[in-house]
C-alpha cells in the first residue's frame, strides 16, 4: 500500500493540469520557471507542442527527446550549467511573439537576458548549444554590422548558444566580458 502510494505521488507531481509535461518544460527547473514569469509577464516557455510536426519527428527518430526550443550549456564559465530558450506569448501565439532568452545560473539564482533574436514564431525556430569554437559572420552578408553587439569574428572558450531558423541561417551568441554579443 505504501509503495502504490508513492508512485502515485512522483506520477501526479509529474502530471499537471492532467496533462504530463513535454520534454522542453522538463528542462527547465521551477526555479527558472518562476524566474521566467516574473522578468516576462505575458509569456511562457515553448514546448514540443509549438514546434513544427515533422522537425519534432525527424528529432526523435534520431534519438533526442524533440524539443528544439530549449538548449543547456555553460554559456558564462562558471562551471554550472545555464540555460537558452524560446518563449512565446500566452494565449493564440502570432508572428513576432517569440523571445530569445539566457537564463544564465548563479549563486543559487538565475539571471535571464533576452538576447536579439530574427525568429518569428516557435514553430519554425531552434536553439542548440554550440561547442566553444571560433565563428566568422557569414560572407552572404556584405553590409555593415547592424549594431554595436554584432561582431565580424567571435573566438568562444565557453559554450555558445545558436538560435535560428529551421532550415535557415543561425546566429551564434557569446557572453563575453559581462555582456553578449553575436556573429551571423
């Protein structure tokens, strides 16, 4: 009788609203949750649900878990995994509703950043984590860099973090000397 009720318990803390939460919200500790809806009112975390079917599928049958709007990382160094991720609007999402956050973890305490991002809607966007690399803007741009952020060369010797769109360009972001800055 006892252990039926404790399996019972961790099946209902893992139930919510009846429903059992996706992999992307997983990912993402109450802690950062609780974060997330105080920095962003009127948004939340995208799950496997607002992601595109078939890029869901195709990521699965490779074997991941299919949530392609949530990536973990060491972004800032410190030893201790951050977290990148997409959110969007409550509600009927609509074009353009859709943040690029770090959530960067310290002392116990996340500290999110909404980083620039040129995605319109989560269901044709990802984000992944990058492997400290050195990256060059890409040479389909010829024009001038579009802001005081934006680089020609990032040298990273943590992780990155690359959203972008499915089946299109990326944009590497970097947190380097206390601020973030990209390269196309």
């Amino acid at each position: 009788m006892r252990v039926c009720l404790i399996a019972a318990l961790a099946l209902t803390s893992s139930i919510r609203a009846g429903q059992v939460m996706d992999a992307c919200e997983q990912k993402l500790p109450p802690s950062l949750r609780q974060s997330l809806a105080a920095k962003f009112p009127g948004f939340r975390p995208a799950g496997v649900h607002d992601q595109d079917r078939d890029a869901t599928k195709a990521e699965k049958k490779a074997g991941r878990d299919g949530c392609l709007t949530v990536a973990q990382g060491d972004f800032d160094g410190a030893g201790i995994q951050d977290v990148a991720l997409l959110l969007t609007k409550t509600g009927r999402p609509k074009a353009g509703s859709v943040l690029l956050v770090a959530a960067l973890h310290r002392a116990g305490a996340w500290d999110p950043y909404r980083l620039p991002t040129f995605c319109a809607e989560a269901r044709s966007c990802y984000v992944q984590t990058e492997k400290p690399g050195v990256f060059n803007r890409s040479e389909a741009l010829d024009g001038p860099l579009s802001g005081p952020y934006e680089r020609e060369r990032l040298e990273s010797r943590t992780d990155s973090i690359l959203p972008g769109t499915l089946e299109s360009t990326g944009i590497v972001h970097v947190f380097s000397k206390g601020e973030w800055v990209y390269v196309w």
